[in-house]
C-alpha cells in the first residue's frame, strides 16, 4: 500500500497533468481512492472504474506518461 508520502507524490503528479480547470475533480477522485486504500478496501473494481475516469481529465500529450507510471503502480500493488 502507498503510504502518505506516496499517495502525495502521486496526487501531485497527476494534478500536473491534468486539463486547465479539472484538477478539483481530479483530487477528489485521487482522495477518494486514497482513502479506500488506507481503509484495505481499494479493489480491482475501483482500479477499473478509476482509470478511465482520470484518463478523460489528462492532457492529451500526457496520457502515454500517466498510463506507464498507473501501470507500474498497479503491478507494485498487485493489481
């Protein structure tokens, strides 16, 4: 599990990369999972559900970038 540090490095990493005005949206979809993951109650259904949620809200030139690091962090956690 990615601990508070982790989660903060990923949340910055993306907000960086997400379209002008959808970084609300963007935090709260990060956090949200966050918290399921502090919970032990993140699963495959909210990877699923997570990825294509975020993967609207990047910039276009930035979602080769993020899909590689979101697939190294699912393999990291056993997804």
């Amino acid at each position: 599990m990615m601990d508070q540090q982790g989660q903060e490095k990923f949340l910055q990493f993306i907000l960086e990369r997400v379209q002008e005005g959808k970084e609300e949206e963007a935090r709260a979809i990060l956090l949200e999972n966050f918290k399921k993951q502090d919970e032990g109650t993140f699963s495959q259904q909210d990877i699923q559900e997570f990825v294509p949620k975020m993967l609207l809200l990047l910039k276009p030139e930035k979602l080769q970038e993020v899909q590689l690091i979101a697939q190294q962090f699912a393999s990291k956690f056993g997804y």
